[in-house]
C-alpha cells in the first residue's frame, strides 16, 4: 500500500482542532472526508504529526496518508483539493518509505504566535490585539527562562500521572514586525495547552503585571491559566524530521502596519 507524505496548510477558525471528533468538525474529519469522496477506498492511514486545538492555524502540517491508489503524488494532491473547503490546502504531496510515520519521525516542531499592538480590521482570526503596551525587552528576558529541558506541568491541563510533562524548548525567539510581536517557539514536542500559555504569559511580563524573573517560576497551574493566549494567533509552524533545515527569519502571516 503506497504511503503519501503531505504538506498541509489551514484556518482553524471554523474547526475543532486537527484530530477527528464526534459531533465536532476537524480538519483530519474534512481530510478523511476527502479522501473517502475521491478515492473510495476500503480502507486507508491518515496520521498527522501533531494535534492542534480549536481554533488554532497551520503553515505546514504533515500528515502521513496510506491507501491503495495507482495515482501519482500530484494527481492526488488535486483530488484531495478538489474535496476539500477552501480553508484547508494540501501544498505538497510526495512517496516515502512505508516504515515513515508523520508522528514518530519527526525529532521538534515549531509555532508561531502573533500579537498585535493595534485593533485590525482583518485580523482578528490571526492575532491577539493586546490593548495594553507590551515591552519587548521584558519579554526577551522572561524568555530566556523556558528553553532547555523542564517540566512544564504548570503550563497544560495534560495528566503529569499519564503523561510526561518534560519538554524539551531548543529556542524561544521574539521579533517585531510592524504593529506585531511575533513569538516562535521551537522543541521536540509541545504539550496541551503549552504554546499559549506562555505566549499569555509572557504577554503579562510585556504588559507590566508579572515580573520577569517570575515567568517561569512562583506561578501555580491555575495562574497560568488564567494567562492563555487565545486561539486565533498561533500557527502550527513547521514540522522537522532528520536532515531538514530549521525554520528561516520569523516573518508575519498578516502585516499588520503600525497605527493607533
């Protein structure tokens, strides 16, 4: 049975996260949906590289897809597009060996977050208008606290007794574009919740309401969660296997210019 890799990209406004659900609408549902509207298939693998929560957006998933199709990787792609709504896009589709897993091969994945300093008419699906001013030196500082190798139980509602909340951050950068602050994190795996609750953290150090010696510790797991950043401003980034080259200079999404 062939296995495909593709390359996703997607709005998650209108979703209930990357991963199938009862009663809900996801973007792996509407995907699926494809597939089985295109190819009729007996059976067939649709795996992704990670989950995303409602609401949050994609530059580049990865998903693995298995199913018998004589079809070439292009020929697929177009298919599946054909199928699916507009807010959802197959960018790329290509062979890999059998033994590739979407999940399990990849070695970190980055994400980005966008906050605007400004009320913007197009961009509330993508950023957080964050009304107060935000100092980015504060939150460089604050930053620099997260990477490496911690335990970031305080920072998910995952289960520390089911699941390890080790998590390795290999970089956490903040750039300014336009009315923007961009926010890339970059580690081997993220857990529930994780992302935007430091983006909403270090929101809190910028805004003057938590010191940034204390963004990583003396704060307790309600604390936090009082802090999440929403949804609408994070990107699922890039997902990385052995070999590839990191993400590049962070860049917008939506250029959002400097205003009142």
């Amino acid at each position: 049975m062939p296995r495909f890799r593709l390359l996703i990209e997607y709005a998650g406004t209108r979703y209930s996260g990357w991963q199938i659900q009862k009663n809900a609408r996801t973007v792996q549902g509407e995907i699926d949906r494809a597939v089985r509207q295109a190819f009729k298939p007996r059976e067939f693998e649709l795996y992704g590289a990670g989950r995303t929560d409602a609401g949050v957006h994609a530059l580049a998933q990865v998903a693995h897809l298995e199913l018998y199709s004589g079809v070439s990787p292009e020929v697929l792609r177009r298919r599946l597009n054909d199928e699916l709504p507009a807010d959802i896009h197959i960018i790329s589709a290509a062979t890999v060996p059998h033994r590739f897993h979407a999940r399990h091969d990849a070695v970190s994945r980055s994400y980005l977050y966008q906050m605007s300093r400004r009320r913007s008419a197009f961009g509330k699906p993508v950023v957080w208008w964050v009304r107060e001013p935000l100092d980015v030196d504060r939150m460089r500082q604050a930053a620099e606290l997260f990477t490496g190798m911690q335990d970031f139980q305080a920072f998910t509602d995952d289960d520390a007794d089911e699941k390890s909340t080790l998590v390795l951050v290999e970089s956490l950068e903040i750039a300014e574009a336009g009315a923007l602050v961009l926010v890339r994190i970059r580690g081997s795996h993220f857990l529930w919740k994780m992302v935007r609750r430091i983006v909403g953290v270090l929101a809190a150090v910028g805004r003057g309401e938590l010191a940034p010696a204390r963004a990583r510790s003396g704060l307790d797991g309600a604390a936090v969660a009082a802090m999440t950043a929403p949804a609408a401003g994070l990107f699922l980034e890039g997902v990385y296997y052995s070999g590839d080259r990191g993400p590049g200079p962070i860049t917008p999404v939506l250029n959002v210019a400097s205003g009142d």
